[in-house]
C-alpha cells in the first residue's frame, strides 16, 4: 500500500507556513519598536531631524524582510527535524540579535534634550552627552529621559580655563549642549531665548514650509501664526525652526527644514 503524504509534507507547504508565521511574528515585533521609536524616543519631527527613520527602516528590513526570507529558504521537509530545528534557531539567533543591536543602536542616539544654546537649539541624542557630569547638571536634570527631548538652556562658562576648554571641545564637535554641567532649567532663560527670536517668516526666508504646519502649531498653542517666533535648531541630520509663544517663551513646536541656515 502506498504511503500517504501528509498535507503539509509537501515542500511549499512547510516552506509557506513557516515563513508566514515567522513573517507575522516579526510584524508584530516590528509594529511595537516602531511605537517605542516613533512615539515615545523620537516623536516628530525627530526622527527625520535625529535620524530616526533611516535607523529603523534598517532596523525593519532586518526583522521583517531578511529573517523570514532566510526561513524559506531553509524550511525544507526533507530535513530530519533536528537539522530543521537547528537552522531555525539560528535564524532566529542571528535575527534576535542584529534586532537587539539595532534597538541599542536607536536608544543611544535618541534624542534626550532640546536645549538653547546662547542663539539656537541643538538636538542633543544620549551618546552626545557626557554622562560623567550629570551629577552637576540641575536636579531634574541629571537623568537622560527616555520619552523625548527634555527642553533646557545652557549658560557659558566664566572661568577662562574652563571657556578654552568648552571652545576646544566645540572644534572636536562636542557642543555646549553635550555638556551638562551648563544645563539649566529653560524658564531661568527664556527671556534670553525671546530676546534672540525672530519672527517666522523672516527666519524662513525663501524656505518652502507648509503652512498647515504652522496653523497646525498655532492653534495648538492658541495663539495667532503672527504671534509666533522662532530661532534656527540644528541637529545631527538636518535643520529647522524651534517656534516660541509668548508670554514665556515657551518651546511650541518645531518645523523641519531641508536646507541650512
């Protein structure tokens, strides 16, 4: 009597099932680090201003494309299932931990401060800061936050000694921002932030926001689009506009813009 094939012998069979259930599995992975990355370390417009996006598109092409392919490609019924169950935990070895670098990789460049810095703002991520001054930082300053940028200002240091050395700091590329022993608290200098504002549109120039962008912030700040002031922002891969309101100067959104200042 002939032997009967069981229907999910057949190669593509077991190579579909697999590959859908690995797929699925990785979708669902992928859909909670996008709202880890997208909402809670690099609301927008961060991610496109600290590089979020590009890191996590690499991040999903991982999880969500490469690991399933490699598991069609090894999900063959023909294998005993010792040799079957071991190219699987592989993948999945391989796939856990290039996900995990790649998770690490988007929390230290996570954006942790916005901070005023003498005539502008700076986006400064964790692997910016020098961690070993925290302690002299302001109380509520001494820890990184891991829901988005926290808003604060810099003062520069008057000691000679310590202004040669924040300036040699600055031409390696270590901003004051990166700095927390300057911290402060941005209400103790917002005026400073006003006095250097400059009505939106001048500072825009010939650049091409959208004006639904604008109204959008306005209205959620409650004031008029004319009321609005901004100073230049600059972060690691583009730049853009902080927008202040008065009657504190407070921090009311930001717009992203392609080209530089």
């Amino acid at each position: 009597m002939a032997e009967v094939q069981r229907p999910d012998s057949h190669p593509m069979n077991l190579r579909f099932r697999a590959t859908a259930i690995h797929l699925a599995s990785s979708a669902c992975v992928a859909s909670l680090a996008w709202w880890l990355v997208s909402v809670v370390w690099y609301p927008e417009p961060l991610a496109a201003l600290a590089g979020g996006s590009a890191l996590f598109a690499i991040l999903v092409a991982v999880d969500v494309v490469i690991g399933p392919a490699l598991t069609a490609v090894v999900a063959d019924p023909r294998k005993g299932r010792r040799e079957l169950v071991r190219d699987l935990s592989v993948i999945l070895l391989l796939q856990l931990s290039a996900f995990a670098y790649g998770m690490y990789s988007m929390a230290i460049a996570r954006p942790v401060a916005l901070a005023f810095e003498i005539d502008l703002f700076r986006v400064v991520t964790a692997a910016e800061v020098n961690t070993q001054t925290l302690p002299q930082a302001p109380a509520s300053l001494r820890s990184l936050s891991w829901t988005g940028p926290v808003t604060l200002a810099t003062v520069k240091p008057t000691d000679p000694a310590e202004q040669l050395r924040t300036i040699d700091l600055g031409f390696a590329g270590v901003p004051l921002a990166a700095l927390p022993e300057y911290w402060r608290e941005y209400a103790q200098l917002a005026s400073k932030a006003w006095a250097v504002s400059k009505p939106v549109a001048e500072l825009l120039g010939n650049r091409v926001v959208a004006a639904a962008d604008i109204e959008r912030i306005a209205v959620k700040a409650g004031v008029a689009q004319s009321e609005l002031r901004g100073i230049p922002l600059l972060a690691r891969r583009a730049e853009g506009v902080v927008l202040l309101a008065a009657p504190d100067a407070r921090v009311v959104g930001i717009l992203a813009l392609a080209t530089a200042f």
